[in-house]
C-alpha cells in the first residue's frame, strides 16, 4: 500500500494547520492598529478544496485520492472578530470561529466513509500594544510595531466532527509581533507578522466504527505562522498585495504525516489580493478584500492548489 496514513487524526490536523491564519494575523487584528473609542467588526469567510496529500513512502505529495487515508476533503471557514481601540496604542478583540468540512476517508480494511459536518469551534480573546509608531519625511515614511498575545478556548465536539475535521476542541495560545509602514511618500505600503501558536490536548474520543479518533487526548504540536507582504495604491479606489505566507509546524509529528517516521509539517504560500475602499482610501478600515494563495513548498496531510479568502470590514 503506497500510502501508509490510514488513520483519521491527520486529516484533521491537516484542517488546522490549513486553516490557520494563512494571510494574516487574523486573531492578533491589523497591524495599524484601531483608533481609541472605535469599533472594528471583521468578517472573513476561507474556501479550501484539498486536492494533494502527502505520502510519507514517496517521499512527496501525491493525488489525494491515491491510496488509502483522506480521500477529498473541502473545508469553509468563517471569523467574526470584533475589536476596539483601548488608546492610541493599545486595542482588544474577541473572534469566533465556525467550521464547515466535507471530508471522505478510506480505512485500512479498504471502507470508505463521509462526513459532512460543522460546528463553532474556538472562540479568542486577543490585545496588543503598539512599541514603535514613529513617523518622518525620510525615505521610511512610518513604521509601527506591535507585539500581542491572545487565548483561544477550544469547543467541545462530538465524535462524528471530530473524525470528519471540524476540530480536534483543544485550547489554544499565541505571541507574537506585527509590522506595518510606508516607502517614500507611502508609495509602497509594507506590512509583516511572525506569532508562535501553543496547541493544547485535543478532545478524547473513540472515533467511530472503522475509523477511530487517533489525535484522542495527544498534545497538538504547535504551529509558527510567518507573512511578509508588500501593498501598492491603484488610486483612491483600490490597492494590490503580493506577498509570502505560511506556517511550520515546532514540533515533530508521529501522527500527521507517518506514524513510524516523526516529521516536522509545514505549508508556504504565495499571496496576492486586491483592496476595494467604498469610501475611498481615506477610511482604511471600511474595505471589501478578496486575497489568494498558491502553495509552493508543502509536507502536510493535505494540501490545496489554491485557497480564497474574503474579507469585509467597517469601522464605528
């Protein structure tokens, strides 16, 4: 048998790691910051259709239907995040998140299953506070930096989300720093972040028939997640990114990728999306945004060949 990932856990990190932040620091919020006294609701909506896997005994990614294992698997993942500028240098957020997965799965034996299932799946409570937020008519036109922390509580699933991929309900941390400025005159807009996730003890579960929750009650390995983006104005009306993104997994993993060879699973992408302004540039938090990414470099479960994200926020 060429592929040797039978078991359901790693599809269902696999719909973590993917999932996770890929274009930006969704949990930690912008990296400009709020203004004091303003409301700032954010709603983004993920699409992933996975469409490779990774086979431990190649050595490399194959068609995720070869062999036994995950078989297809389309995921949708929506945030709601609300944050709130605290002063001019510190804000605060709370962010659900909901997950939709419809996965299919074939077992050792050669049974095959799906699951089609959804459920909410962390909730966050998030702050940062701004350590640099200097401006000067020299060719770095500003610069801010941030650092920020968040705790995220992991819902309680029950046993056919959990083998489907909903989420594994572990509770979950992160640290880390943002960056944002503008080049010559804000010609060119720059904006980056680096954050090391902490993943606690999945949920304990027996799976069902056939197909048993292998993560049930193991440490999630945690995740360092990575975006550098750079930001061009098309007049009043729009502005482009281009930039790299992606994760790599702290930890070796005997339960993602092969469960006789620990490995380090990791995911880089490249980035590229397009900002509307309703109501012009000028009111930078009021914007429609739709972004990209292209896997480039992957060991992971399960990998796209592209994934979607739209995002729509205002400010009060």
């Amino acid at each position: 048998m060429r592929n040797r990932q039978v078991g359901v856990a790693g599809g269902v990190i696999a719909m973590m790691l993917c999932g996770v932040s890929t274009f930006g620091a969704d949990i930690l919020g912008c990296p400009k910051g709020i203004m004091e006294g303003t409301l700032w609701p954010r709603l983004s909506v993920q699409y992933l259709d996975m469409t490779e896997k990774w086979n431990a005994k190649e050595g490399d990614l194959v068609d995720i239907d070869e062999g036994a294992g995950l078989k297809s698997k389309k995921l949708i993942q929506t945030d709601l995040r609300l944050g709130y500028g605290l002063n001019s240098r510190c804000d605060i957020g709370v962010e659900l998140k909901y997950v939709s997965v419809e996965t299919e799965k074939q077992n050792a034996t050669g049974k095959r299953q799906s699951f089609k299932e959804a459920g909410l799946t962390e909730l966050w409570m998030a702050g940062k506070y701004f350590i640099v937020d200097q401006a000067s008519d020299s060719f770095f036109n500003y610069m801010k930096v941030s650092v920020g922390g968040a705790l995220g509580y992991g819902f309680s699933q029950d046993t056919e989300q959990l083998v489907a991929g909903v989420s594994p309900g572990c509770n979950k941390a992160q640290l880390g720093t943002l960056m944002h400025g503008g080049l010559h005159d804000n010609f060119i807009e720059y904006s980056a972040h680096l954050i090391y996730e902490w993943r606690g003890e999945a949920q304990e579960s027996d799976g069902v028939p056939g197909f048993p929750f292998n993560r049930s009650g193991e440490d999630v390995p945690d995740v360092l997640q990575y975006q550098m983006v750079v930001e061009k104005g098309l007049g009043e009306w729009f502005e482009v990114q281009l930039g790299l993104t992606g994760w790599y997994g702290t930890q070796k993993d005997d339960v993602l990728l092969d469960g006789s060879d620990p490995q380090h699973a990791y995911q880089n992408n490249v980035m590229a999306g397009i900002q509307f302004f309703p109501m012009t540039h000028d009111y930078e938090k009021r914007k429609l945004i739709l972004q990209a990414a292209m896997p480039y470099a992957s060991k992971a479960n399960a990998v796209p060949d592209y994934s979607v994200k739209m995002i729509a926020m205002w400010t009060f």
